[in-house]
C-alpha cells in the first residue's frame, strides 16, 4: 500500500466528508531536510495560445515552430514554451490555508499545510497557528478549529509564517512549481500575514515574484469557460472524477485533493500537459484578467476579495 509521512499537526473535523486522495508509492525524502528539487531543462518548441474573454485555445504549434493565427491580434497572444517531459509527474509543492475568514487584509491563517509530491513520494507538512484572536463560530464550522483549541495548541504565528515561507521560497528557487487551488487568496493572505508579523514577503525574498503557479480554479475558468455551475473544489473534484479525497477543509485534505485535480486536468485538456509550468503562469495571468473583466456586474454576483482587481495570483 501507499503512505504519507506526515510532520505538524493538523485539524481533523470537516462538514465534508470523502475517502482520503490515493498517494503514489513513496520514497525516502525528507521535505525539510531532502536534496534540492531541481529538473533538468526539457526539450522546448513553441507555440502561440490565444487567451479569448475567458477562454484559452491552443491555436498551433508543432516542434521547433511557431503557430499563428491570422484574425488575431498580436496584443492577444502569449508565446510560451511545450515541454516534452511530463511535468505533472513533478516535483509540485501545494499549499493550502484554513482561516478566521475571507478578508486576506484583516483575518489570519489557522492552519496551513505543504505537500511535497515527487514521482513515487509525498510529503505532508502542516501547522497549527494561535492566531491572536477570535476564530469566528462560522469558520470553526468550516475548518473545526475553535479558538481554544488554537490557543492551547497552536504554534506562534511568526514561527510558523517563517517556516512556510522559507519552505515555499526554497522550493520555487528549485524550479518547483507551486500549486494552489484559488491561489489569489492563499498567496496574499500569507503574503500579508508576514507583514503583520514584521517578516519578508515570498517577493521580497526571492526578489522576484512567485511563478510558476499552478491553480487549478483558473485553469478549469480558462479552458472549460461555458460551463455552468458551481466551481468549488469539491465541485471540481466531482466534475473530473477525483473521487478519492478525504475530508476536505482541512488544510492538508485540500492540498491534496488539489494537487490529485491538477493532474487530472491535464488528463482531461492534454494541452495543459504540453504547456511547461511557467507557460501556463503566464496564461493564467491573462486568462484570470479577462475572466474579472468579462463578468455582468447586473448577472453575476459581486466578486470581492483577493483577485477581484484582475491580478493573480497575488
């Protein structure tokens, strides 16, 4: 059977419930203490996509050439690169936040959790945060953490938000994709989180901005536009038959179910697979733009919160 090594602890009660993700066979590698994660360059070619008012299509492209369509304009397409090696397989660092609530400016992360997934391995980290005041009964009905729980168990925020970011920006300075599922709120809520706490941002680590990032909400918007319902993770995991999950709202449930949706995405629109991670960055950027630009203000509900200005992801 299949495993996971798990470091941290974790809240454990959900309103829904599944069967925990399947998990590849794993190897022996720590996340904190393991090799660096770094892939060889694959073999490239290009193409052009056109990002349409919250479509993406894959105009043309075959190896060592350049695709192009005549009714488009120049403004609206983004050359990217096609990777020959499966990237999906890894290594994908997910992330994931339960809170007190959806304002990234004012609430504060409960939880949190980094999967580390590798050909035949993945690793679980999670953290317990105090989060120095009152965890709203609406959020501990969503995520089951009480404030007292949290104040009795949870970590200090500021060492818990340094070990995230430092893990999160080791990773991208290996190349490592990281994976979020609505990745506008997770990645500026941390981000402002460590400035409450007087600590760097990713950003100001790196000293770039966080890319590749890979989500799986914009990707199923960009390339299933018309589609009609709703587009929770649960709703996405039902829509592509990622069936095994466990009980989602907990942070490290929802990393995973994330990260077992992406690779069924790319099974479902094979053109995700072909385009490299940094590839699809880019077109998310574009594709997330046009989404928020292109809602009916007298037909959609109100689109607040992080991302409703058009960036993404933070």
């Amino acid at each position: 059977g299949s495993r996971v090594r798990r470091e941290g602890t974790t809240a454990t009660s959900s309103k829904e419930n599944a069967r925990r993700p399947r998990l590849p066979r794993p190897i022996s590698i720590s996340l904190l203490t393991g090799p660096a994660y770094r892939r060889a360059e694959p073999a490239t070619c290009t193409t052009t996509v056109w990002v349409g008012a919250g479509r993406v299509t894959l105009v043309a492209g075959t190896s060592g050439g350049t695709g192009r369509d005549e009714h488009r304009d120049a403004s609206e397409t983004a050359r990217c690169t096609m990777t020959t090696t499966p990237w999906t397989a890894g290594p994908l660092l997910g992330l994931d936040t339960e809170t007190t609530g959806v304002d990234v400016d004012v609430d504060r992360i409960v939880t949190a959790a980094l999967v580390l997934r590798e050909p035949g391995s993945t690793h679980v980290r999670t953290w317990l945060l105090d989060p120095g005041v009152e965890i709203p009964a609406e959020a501990t009905a969503i995520h089951g953490v009480t404030t007292a729980h949290a104040t009795a168990h949870g970590a200090a925020p500021a060492t818990a938000l340094e070990e995230i970011a430092t893990l999160v920006v080791d990773a991208q300075r290996d190349g490592v994709p990281l994976v979020a599922y609505n990745a506008a709120f997770d990645l500026s809520l941390l981000d402002a989180e460590l400035v409450r706490h007087g600590l760097p941002t990713l950003a100001a680590r790196l000293g770039r901005p966080v890319r590749p990032v890979l989500d799986p909400l914009v990707l199923d918007r960009a390339w299933d536009p018309d589609r009609e319902g709703k587009r929770r993770l649960v709703d996405l995991c039902a829509r592509y038959e990622v069936l095994d999950v466990g009980p989602l709202h907990t942070a490290d449930a929802d990393v995973l179910a994330t990260l077992d949706l992406l690779d069924a995405l790319v099974r479902a629109f094979p053109d995700l697979g072909v385009l490299g991670p940094d590839a699809l960055h880019d077109l998310q950027v574009v594709a997330h733009r046009r989404w928020v630009d292109a809602r009916d203000p007298e037909r959609d509900q109100p689109y607040v919160g992080a991302g409703a200005d058009g960036r993404w992801p933070s």
